[in-house]
C-alpha cells in the first residue's frame, strides 16, 4: 500500500520541475511542523499516525526533504517507514479452511477389527461393509487409517505359506514324480508320498 501511495505522489510530482519540487516539498513540510507545533500543549510533542504517515513519504519522494526536517531526527523517519511497510503489507493469517471431518476412533477400531479378523480383505471389501452399516468412508481413508494402525504393529501379519503348512503340518503330504536310468539302459518311474511333518515315506 505504502509502495503505491509512492508511485502516485511520484507520477504527480514528476510534473513539476525539480526547483518547483523542493519549494513544494519545503512548504509542505513548514506547514505540517507549524501544525504539529500549535497541537502541541506541554511536555513531549506527540505525533500522529497521520503525521507519522506524511514525513514517511515526503522523505521517500524528495531526498532534499530530509534537510527541511526539524522536529524529527532521520533515524526516527527511517524507522517510521519501516513500521508503515510492515503494517500494510503483514495480511492477517486466515485458519485454513477444514477439510473432512476426522474419522471417529470407534470407526477405526471397527476397521482395524474387519482386517485383523479377515487377513484377505482389501480396502475395497471393507468399504462394501462400512456401507452395510452406513459407513461412508473413501476407499483412501481406509488405507491411509490401516496403514497407521500397520505402522503401530496393530495389524496381523497375512498368513504366509511358512505359517500355513506349520499350522497344518499334521495333514499335510508331499508327492513327486522323477524317472531313474540305470547303466543297463533301464529306466524306472518314480512316484512317492512324504508324510510333511515327519518326512516318513508312506508310499513309492
């Protein structure tokens, strides 16, 4: 805001001479400190924001203003000008909008119950039965929710095939197929069944 009022009063200013210029500019700066001086009653002088304001500018457009300056010291305009910058160009901070509301943690306990008591089920299957119970949640929040939940050691690993024939050694068997040929140009076939669990030929 301060940079445009400047580029006016520059655009302006540059209409006149520059010996027109600084007689405008001392009068301008007479008139104000004859008025800041009839304002003033005892003590200190107090200024304005507006007097603040006009020695800001006035110092920004004519270099020779500085000179005609009595009341002020240079090092107080500097730091006038500084604060006028920052208060118009520091924009209030705005909250973000919020987005979705936050899934409630009995839904997510929910999600986490679907999946660790069916391993197989994808995101996919578990928003069909949130929809069962009117959950209407995206297939992406199921995700990223299970993936905290993973992150945390909460979710079951999936059965591997390793877990699998351990836990069902006992029924398990093995079978396999190869011939043999011998020197006498023979050939055998050879069918056999392992018992998996304590690998005892059962049949060949």
């Amino acid at each position: 805001m301060l940079n445009i009022i400047l580029l006016i009063m520059k655009a302006v200013f540059f209409l006149f001479p520059s010996r027109h210029l600084n007689i405008l500019v001392e009068n301008a700066i007479l008139k104000k400190e004859n008025e800041i001086l009839k304002r003033k009653k005892k003590g200190r002088i107090k200024f304005r924001f507006y007097d603040r304001l006009f020695y800001s500018i006035i110092c920004k457009l004519s270099k020779a203003a500085k000179g005609h300056v009595i009341l002020i010291k240079p090092e107080t305009i500097l730091h006038w000008q500084r604060n006028l910058i920052k208060k118009f160009w520091t924009f209030p901070s705005y909250k973000s909008r919020p987005g979705r509301p936050p899934v409630p943690a009995s839904i997510k306990n929910l999600i986490l119950d679907m999946k660790n008591k069916n391993l197989h089920w994808g995101y996919k299957r578990i928003q069909g039965e949130l929809l069962k119970l009117g959950i209407d949640l995206d297939k992406k929040t199921i995700r990223n929710i299970l993936y905290n939940f993973r992150r945390r050691g909460k979710v079951k690993q999936g059965l591997t095939w390793k877990h699998f024939l351990k836990s069902q050694i006992k029924s398990i068997y093995a079978m396999d197929f190869f011939t043999v040929d011998t020197v006498l140009n023979q050939r055998f076939f050879v069918f056999f069944i392992i018992r998996h669990e304590t690998r005892e030929i059962i049949q060949f």
